[in-house]
C-alpha cells in the first residue's frame, strides 16, 4: 500500500485536535494488552500480519527552542532508548517552526520527530515529541522499547497520547459479502457498537466503541475507541485491512 509506513505528522496533530484523549502511565504500561486484542481480531479475521504501529506522543514544553535544542533532545531520546543500527536524519528548518527527525535503518523500526514552533500571532512556542515503533516480525519485542519509553515521558513530565493499529492483508480482492461478514465478527468478538461507517469505491472506515478497551474519545456525544477499515489495492492485488485503538492514525 502506497504510502502505508509513512508518518502523517500532520495528520495526527489533526486527530488530535479533533479528539481529546489522554492517557496517564498506567495506561501507557497496557499498551500490550491493547496489542494482544488487536492481533487477535487480525487472526480472527483471517488476514496475514504486515506491521504493528504504536504512536506515542506529548508536550515536551510551552518554549519555542532553537535546532540545537531540538536536535539535541532527539539525539538524546535515541540514546535513552537504546536504537542501534544506522540512523536517517532529516532537520526541517522554517520561519517559527523547527523539526528533527530520526528512524533507525532497520526491519523492525523506530521513528522519533522532535518539533518545536511559534504560535501563530504570538510569542507563546511548544515543543512536542513523537516516539513510533514498528514492528514488522510478527513474533519481534518492543517492549523494552515502550518501557524505555514510558520512563523518558515520566522523567520529563510528559503526558503520553497513544494510539496502536495493526496491518493485515488478503490476497486478491475480497468480495463485499465476505468483507461485511468480516467486519461483523470483528465487531462483535469485542462486543462492539458501531458509532460511523464510511463507504465509498474500495475503501470502508467504521468507528465503534468497545468496553474492553479503557480509554475512550469522543465524536460529537458519541464514544469510540476502535476503528477498522479496509482497502483493496489493485496493484498489489491485496486487500488490506487496518485495525486502531483509539482510532487509525496511519495513512490507508
């Protein structure tokens, strides 16, 4: 899928925007049951395993802080957790905004992007940060990444967001009977109530909201914490599915 590992910065910072959730340290240490439920609606459902994404995010400051600073603290989250092998870098440098990115050259990865900008209008800046694991080994460990993890946030005070989706895949283009009866066992194995679907060509979204999962946002007055959706890509001649708790913050 075009585009399926890329990290739509942008996109979350939208997400999060339009949804308020927050998620303490204890939540931060379940994200693997999280991962546990949503590998098993995977398997349930028949797909292939593709990648595990875990975004992980927060207010580092209220500061506006310089390339130096900015590269300094992602250089230093590297370090503190551990990330080998050989790392890309990429400094985005504009008018009042300030970015360093880094991922390590490696199957089974890890994105960190440190940003830092002015308020539009103001002299009010912030400076957040961005840790995202990805695990394409279906029997791979990140855990000793998110604990790592969980112990930089602590140390800085920062309030974690985390969002987890799993990829799967078919061969070949499912037909829409099976696809509706897919998304039907899905929803209901986690005891679900569908809160939005969308429906147009190859692509189906749905948002529903799940009493296993703690945590929860809001659409409008509606709960949710899950969102599935699947995609047939005709080049690939794979349909795919994305399964997120509390919603899908990768591109599909």
């Amino acid at each position: 899928m075009k585009g399926i590992r890329n990290i739509i910065f942008l996109g979350i910072i939208l997400s999060l925007i339009l949804t308020n959730f927050s998620f303490s340290q204890e939540d931060l240490e379940g994200y693997t049951y999280q991962e546990e439920v949503l590998m098993e609606s995977i398997e349930n459902m028949g797909a292939e395993f593709i990648e595990l994404d875990i975004h992980c995010s927060g207010k580092f400051s209220d500061e506006f802080m310089t390339k130096e600073e900015v590269v300094s603290l992602g250089k230093e989250f590297v370090k503190k957790l551990g990330i080998e092998g050989k790392l890309i870098e990429e400094i985005v440098e504009k008018k009042d905004f300030i970015q360093y990115k880094v991922k390590n050259r490696t199957k089974d990865s890890v994105n960190i992007i440190v940003s830092s900008y002015l308020h539009k209008g103001s002299n009010k800046g912030e400076t957040t940060i961005f840790v995202n694991p990805i695990k394409r080994e279906k029997n791979s460990q990140i855990n000793d990444i998110m604990k790592n993890t969980q112990d930089i946030f602590t140390q800085y005070g920062i309030k974690p967001e985390i969002t987890t989706c799993i990829v799967g895949g078919f061969k070949g283009k499912l037909n829409r009977s099976d696809i509706d009866k897919l998304i039907a066992q899905s929803i209901k194995r986690i005891n679900g109530k569908i809160v939005d679907n969308y429906d147009e060509g190859d692509l189906i979204s749905l948002t529903a909201y799940t009493p296993i999962f703690k945590k929860k946002i809001y659409s409008g007055n509606e709960k949710m914490n899950y969102n599935l959706a699947m995609r047939y890509n005709e080049y690939e001649e794979k349909t795919y599915v994305w399964i997120g708790t509390p919603i899908i913050t990768i591109s599909y």
